[in-house]
C-alpha cells in the first residue's frame, strides 16, 4: 500500500481551480459553460510587455538567473514601492517569485514554525490556510460580519492574539469579497501589530483594481515599526493581466527576504528568466492601458451588483476593489431539484454548474459557506446570460 506524505492530510486542494478545471472539461465536450469561476483577466497581455519578452528570447535571456531574481527588475520594484506605496526597500529587501501566491507562501514558510498561529479573517482566499497548515503552524480564522464590510476589526485582532501568534494576514483588496480597507481601520490594525510585536503578509496583489476614488494604503508605510515588521506581497499577475507569466515580488526585512530566497533557490532555481523581462517591461512601461480596463471592470461590476440585488433571496455587497462580488445565496439552502437537495454552498454551485452551466465558487472554500464568489472578469455579454441562467436556476429550485 502506497503511503503519502502527512502534509497531503493537512491541506486541501484549490476549490476554486478544481470549479475552473471542471469548467474546462465540460468545454471541452462542447458544453457551453460560462466560466466565473477564475480570478483571471479577460484582456490579453499588453503589447509591450509581450515585445519585451520577445526580445529577451531573441537575445538569448533564457539561461538561469540569480534564485531571487534579477537585480534590475528588483531596482525596479524598489522604485514601484516608493512611487505607488511610499515605501523605501532597497535591491536586498526584495525577492522576485513564481507568482505572488508563491510569495506569500514563501513568507510563511520563512517565519512559521510547529504550533505558531497566524491570524485570518474569514472570508479568506482558499490558500491561506493551507500554505500555514504546510508550514507546520495553526490558521486561527476570525469571522467578518457584513456589518462590518467584512473586515476585520482591531478589537477583534487582539483578541485573536495569543502567546502563540507569529503573525497576521492582510488582504486588501479582498479575494473573495471585494472589500477595502480604509486607512483608518488600516492603521487601528497596524497599531495592534506594533504593540504585540507580531508580523504581518500584506498581500496587495489587487492594488491597481479600485474603484469609487478609494485609495490604497499600505500597512508598511505607515511607520518604520510596521516597515520593519511587514512583509508587503505584490506582483503582475492581475494588474498586468500577465496571470500564466507567474511573476510576483515581495519586500520586506533583509533578514526574512534571505531565507525566502534559500527556499525559493532549493524549489525552482529562479523565477522564468523571460518573465523576469517581461515583468521589467510591465512596471517600467505604460500604464496607459489600466484605465480604459477599469472603467469595463466598473463597468461590469455595477450590472452584476444591480442585477444581484435585484432576484428575490440574493443579497451582495457593491465591492471596492478587484473583479469579484461575494453574494449571499443561503436563503436558497434546503430547497431541492428532483429529489437532490441544495445543503450549501458547494451543492448550489454543483447544481449551477451541472444544471445551468455557469462555473462560480463556493464560499466554503473561503470560510463562509452562506455565499459564493462570482468573477466579473469575464465579457459583460457572458455576464449578461450567466446571470440569466442564474436567475433561471433558482426559480427552479423547490
């Protein structure tokens, strides 16, 4: 009998990229599914980010690097941070990576040890908890009212903490929910960080997709004690629309950013010499593509909230940021089709996807199971009947 590694009982695989694979199988067949499943943009890379990879193949860039990353290309992300963050790093506090995702798991198994406890708020992104089971350490999830935009509080930080806690996890802009925080609650939350010493991953990958005016805030840059004690994760998957280049970045104290480095350089050698360049060209180049793509996802983001709250039993919040809405569909939980009952958030996406062929995600992958996650990054004619079917199914429901 074959017998696996512990570490495949501690975790669970992606539920949102086995909805996605499924989706794609079905496709496949010929089923015409409509996929808001993926936290993916629908535009293509910009033409001279993919020029710029060109070029480096042309040139022969397509040897192993330095396991961190190139120097350049970690120049220039010390000079995204102080442009769009107001954060001072230099070449040897930052580390190029395969993805963020690979960043923020990186920056865990840097500081998380056996028993340490890491702070989530419930919703969540599906790996967080998973990437500290990994490690060895213990998720302690804190449930976000909707009351509260589904953010967690200071007061309920601190009492989360305990001797144990090792660190926080900050998301903002969410995956799942879309929610922002202000820098108000950004900085009642720093100040709890500082004053129990513990660390934080600022995840920020969604930092460039805002809307309503909202601004961006970095916990890092609020002081020297909460610089000192954020490791700041970003990277070009989303903003760039450069998801299947895999290229993230992290920056944090010179000490940490070292041992991300050791196991980066034992894991992959080095992230994609090509898409090192390619990164290059992103934050280097244009920008001037980022706003004709916010105002679609605006766009879009405005008809499916509407639409939402407009169906009987549906409730959802009007997000501040990335390309996903969050709707609470629980109301429909216990109603059946043929015989099959609807028990949660899982069985109501199944239904969806078997039934109306739309791909979304069920909420229990990310904590909280009354919901499922929906991604607008999608054209707004596949919206349009995504959600017609959508309606459709739920008046089938008995």
């Amino acid at each position: 009998m074959m017998v696996l590694s512990p570490a495949l009982k501690r975790i669970k695989p992606s539920i949102t990229l086995a909805i996605t694979s499924k989706a794609k199988a079905m496709q496949a067949k010929g089923i015409d599914v409509i996929a808001l499943s993926a936290g993916e943009p629908d535009f293509g890379t910009p033409r001279h980010i993919c020029d710029a990879a060109v070029t480096a193949i042309k040139e022969g860039f397509t040897r192993y690097t330095p396991a961190s990353g190139i120097n350049e290309l970690k120049e220039v992300v010390c000079e995204k941070f102080k442009r769009d963050n107001g954060l001072d790093y230099t070449s040897k506090q930052v580390i190029i990576n395969c993805g963020a995702k690979h960043s923020v798991f990186l920056a865990v198994l840097a500081l998380v040890g056996p028993e340490d406890e890491v702070i989530i708020p419930s919703p969540y992104w599906v790996s967080y908890p998973e990437m500290v089971k990994l490690a060895g350490g213990k998720p302690v999830i804190v449930s976000c009212s909707e009351e509260n935009g589904m953010k967690i509080s200071a007061e309920q930080l601190r009492k989360a903490i305990t001797p144990k806690t090792k660190m926080f996890i900050l998301n903002s802009p969410s995956n799942p929910t879309g929610m922002v925080y202000t820098e108000d609650e950004i900085e009642a939350l720093g100040k709890v960080i500082v004053e129990t010493g513990i660390y934080v991953i600022a995840d920020e990958i969604y930092e460039k997709l805002i809307y309503d005016g909202i601004k961006h805030v970095s916990i890092a840059s609020l002081s020297n004690e909460l610089l000192n004690r954020t490791i700041t994760v970003n990277g070009v998957s989303k903003a760039y629309c450069m998801t299947g280049w895999r290229i993230g970045y992290a920056a944090g104290p010179e000490e940490i950013i070292k041992g991300m480095g050791i196991f980066q350089s034992q894991e992959t050698s080095n992230p994609c010499s090509i898409s090192q360049k390619a990164a290059l060209a992103a934050l280097n180049g244009s920008h001037d593509f980022l706003g004709p793509m916010l105002v679609e996802f605006d766009r879009r983001r405005q008809y499916i909230v509407e639409r939402l709250n407009s169906i009987e039993g549906i409730s959802c919040n009007k997000p501040m940021g990335s390309f996903y809405v969050f709707p609470k569909v629980s109301s429909f939980y216990g109603k059946n089709l043929r015989g099959t009952e609807i028990d949660g958030s899982l069985a109501f996406c199944e239904y969806m996807l078997n039934e109306k062929h739309i791909a979304i995600v069920p909420g229990i992958g990310f904590g909280a199971d009354e919901y499922v996650r929906i991604s607008y990054a999608t054209s707004m004619d596949n919206i349009e009947k995504a959600l017609d079917r959508f309606e459709n199914g739920l008046k089938e429901l008995e």
